[in-house]
C-alpha cells in the first residue's frame, strides 16, 4: 500500500503563495539552494502529517478544472480558518460541510488557484 509522503504546491507568485499559507497555518518555509524550490515544515516531526515543497508554475493555467490531488490539512476551526484564507486573498472552493461522525470539512482556493481542504476533528458532526 502507498502512502503520501509529500506534497507539493505550484505557484505563480512564490512570495504570494508562501506569505499566504505561513500566515493561515503556521508551516515554515526554508529556500533549497539548488534551485527555485521552498521545502515546507508543516508541524513538529513527532505529530502525524506529512511535509512539502512550493515550486514557481511551470507554465499557465487555462481556466480548465485543477487536475491534482488535493491535500487536507487539520485545523482547529474550519470557519475561522475559511475566514482567514478569504482575507489572505483565497476563495472557497467548496463550502464547510459535515463527515458524519469525522468532523468538518471545507475546501478553499489559495492565492495560486490552488484547492486544498481543512478539516476540524469533530466526532459530533452530522
């Protein structure tokens, strides 16, 4: 069985993308020196979660719909998190919603066009 060990986010505006995602979760940004690519530190190596990379867009998008996986990321409040990717610049994807006895889920665009969801543990949700 496979697991996903990384995950990676492209960016047409590195900065944007970085300022976007270090300001709504915390993670921690290192530029590798080999080439126009930022490691991402998502949380303490002794928690579950996996870490990434930000790599520059290598070319545009069309207006299609993102072909990708998309990453979720456990937060303690969907909505204040929701509330704060919207003034960080991002859009919702697709509204908070219930997992029936998992917790809540939304999926938000971030600055780069990019989806990715945020779940809140929550056993009671319905």
């Amino acid at each position: 069985m496979a697991r996903v060990v990384h995950f990676e986010i492209h960016a047409a505006d590195p900065d944007r993308a970085i300022n976007f995602y270090a300001s709504l979760l915390g993670w921690e940004f290192t530029k590798w020196d080999a080439w126009e690519y930022w490691m991402i530190k998502t949380g303490p190596d002794d928690q579950p979660g996996i870490n990434g990379g930000l790599i520059r867009r290598q070319g545009e998008i069309d207006g299609q719909a993102v072909i990708a996986y998309v990453c979720t990321v456990n937060v303690d409040s969907v909505d204040s998190h929701v509330a704060k990717a919207l003034e960080l610049g991002g859009q919702i994807a697709l509204p908070k919603m219930a997992i029936p006895g998992v917790g809540w889920l939304a999926y938000v665009k971030d600055t780069e066009g990019n989806i990715f969801g945020m779940m809140q543990d929550d056993p009671s949700a319905a």
